[in-house]
C-alpha cells in the first residue's frame, strides 16, 4: 500500500501547470479565469505557472523542456500541496525525456491531477516513483457556482474523504446539438460478462486513459510489471478512451494484456468512450465485446459505462489507493481504505 501525500485544507497552495495544452481559446481562456476566482473562494491560494496561458509549443502550451520544467518547478516547491493541470491535449508524452521520476521519488510527496493527456503523469507518478494521484477534474472544470459532482468529489477526495458513488445523469448525445444535455443514467451501467460482480472486489486502484497507456506501454517507461508485483491486493484496473475507436480499444486492450499489465488484475472499470457518440460500432466491433472478446479469459468481473472519462460527469479515480468497488442499484459505489 503506498503511503498518500497530505491532504489539502484551507489556506493550502495550488500550482497550475500547462503540461500539455495551455489556456488560449474559449470556453477554456474564460473557464479558467473564472476557477481560479472559485479556487481562491473556496479558501485556497493559488500560484499560476509559466505556461497556462502559452501556445506556443507544437500543438501544447510551450516546447516540450519548458513544460517539464514547470511541473518539476512546481513539484519542487515546498508550499505546494497539489499541481493542478490546466488541460489535456495530445503531446504530453514529449516531456517525459526532461521529468526527473528519481528526484520526485526523493522528495516530499505532492498530489497531481487532471485526466485524459494528464495520464503521461498520473500513471507513470505511481507506477515509477510510488506518488500516488488523481485522475481527476482539469482546472477549467471549476468554474461552476458552486462545485458539484466531479469538481465537489474532487475536493472531497483531496480532502481525505473516501466514500464515492456514480452520478444520476450523463453528458449525452441529443439528435440535433450534441454535446447539449444532461441525460438520465438509466440503465448506462452495464454488466455484460458472465463473471459475476455481485460480490464487492477490492485492490489498488490502477489505470487511466487507454490512448495514452498504450503508447507507454512497452517504453522505457514501462515500470508497470515491476510495480504490480509489489501490490499485494492486485489491481483493479479503470480505462477510458477518448480518440480510439472501438477497433482501437480491442487493439489497446489486446497489447496491454500481452505485456503482462493485467497479471494481477481483480477487475475492470470502463468509462464511457468517446466513440459513444460518434461511432459506437466498427465492423461488429463495439465498446462492450472490444474488452470481453480480448479479456474473458481471464474470469474476471467487469463493469462497463461508469461514471469516468470524455462523456461527463468523470468520478476522480485515485490511482495507487486502496479501494472496495461495488455494484448495486444499477450503480457503481467505491470505497477507499484510510
């Protein structure tokens, strides 16, 4: 179990970096603005970071070594509780040759959060320097008065607090304006496999967004084998797609499985894809038999739709926590040990 960096309370500092996109174009420029004014409200200091509101990088905020800097930058700073990213993005990965994992491992540890191009950091922050993180809300997302769902649990999780359940509606697809309304959850939780998942299972919680994770994997990154070994209570693993189609998340799911990732899996958690939306399914390929086709064989208990990933409302998932995952009610409820 790895030990958790303190968790925040009033008057704490918040560091915003840029790793990935910075803040230049609306809605995220306004979003922005707007949450850091929430952030201060709520009783939290703020230091912004070089690159926020840069673009000046190749499709990101600032050349590669720039935005190491800043996050190590931040990750140095001795007032700072939590780096918060100001958004994802697509060439977060082109830093990882400047982050220094040794040194980070060496210092005092500090929360990182954000999700989606985010998982360059969430993923390879636990899995290679054992500082666990949150695969949580981006900085704009704050900008609603007051916080709520995602954004609320959040802060709660940062706070210490470990109890979490699925939301009652999604961003879904309305017919003429997608994304323009909130839809009823209904039946969007499913369980399609014959193993059964009636019964809570509990292990470290492990995973991410599969875009990235499979370009990780097998990299010099690549540390996962190594650090799953060591977790006593295997992994229950949480995944979500953003660009791949459901052809794609087959592929992903295939290459993570052959590389040894899934050895000490205890279960899936699978978010809702974008391809949800705008191409549920690719020769008789969809986003449920892409992962029970590929991971069957394994026996193990998966859920499918939850509350995680391009498709809000996103639960924060706390990668290297401890965890209980139930379902019942047609929802998902995950408990974290202290």
């Amino acid at each position: 179990m790895l030990s958790l960096p303190a968790f925040l309370k009033e008057n704490d500092l918040i560091y915003l970096v840029a790793p990935s996109f910075g803040c230049t174009s609306d809605p995220y420029a306004t979003r922005m603005e707007a949450a850091i004014k929430e952030i201060k409200k709520h009783g939290y200091r703020v230091k912004e970071g070089r690159n926020i509101r840069r673009a000046d990088g190749v499709a990101s905020s600032a050349p590669a070594k720039e935005r190491a800097e800043e996050f190590m930058d931040a990750y140095r700073d001795r007032q700072t509780k939590l780096i918060l990213s100001v958004g994802g993005g697509e060439l977060m990965n082109e830093i990882l040759p400047y982050i220094d994992f040794k040194e980070i491992k060496s210092l005092p540890k500090k929360w990182f959060m954000g999700y989606s191009d985010n998982s360059n950091l969430t993923f390879l922050l636990t899995t290679l320097a054992d500082v666990p993180s949150i695969y949580g809300p981006n900085l704009p997302s704050f900008y609603e008065k007051p916080w709520r769902l995602a954004q609320l649990d959040a802060e709660r999780m940062l706070k210490g607090e470990v109890e979490f359940k699925g939301y009652p509606k999604w961003f879904g697809k309305s017919n003429k304006d997608w994304p323009a309304l909130y839809k009823p959850r209904a039946n969007i939780v499913k369980v399609i496999t014959p193993h059964n998942f009636a019964s809570p299972i509990e292990g470290m919680m492990l995973g991410g967004c599969l875009d990235i994770l499979r370009l990780l994997c097998g990299s010099k990154y690549d540390n996962v084998k190594e650090f799953i070994a060591k977790q006593e209570e295997g992994v229950i693993w949480y995944l979500e797609a953003c660009d791949l189609s459901p052809l794609d998340i087959r592929r992903a799911l295939f290459q993570l499985k052959e590389a040894g990732w899934f050895a000490s899996a205890k279960g899936f958690l699978f978010g809702r894809p974008l391809c949800t939306v705008w191409r549920p399914e690719m020769m008789g390929v969809n986003r449920f038999n892409a992962a029970t086709d590929v991971l069957d064989d394994l026996g193990l208990p998966m859920l499918f739709d939850i509350d995680l990933g391009h498709l809000g409302p996103g639960l924060p998932f706390l990668n290297g926590g401890i965890a209980k995952v139930e379902y019942k009610e047609n929802n998902i409820f995950v408990t974290y040990k202290k």
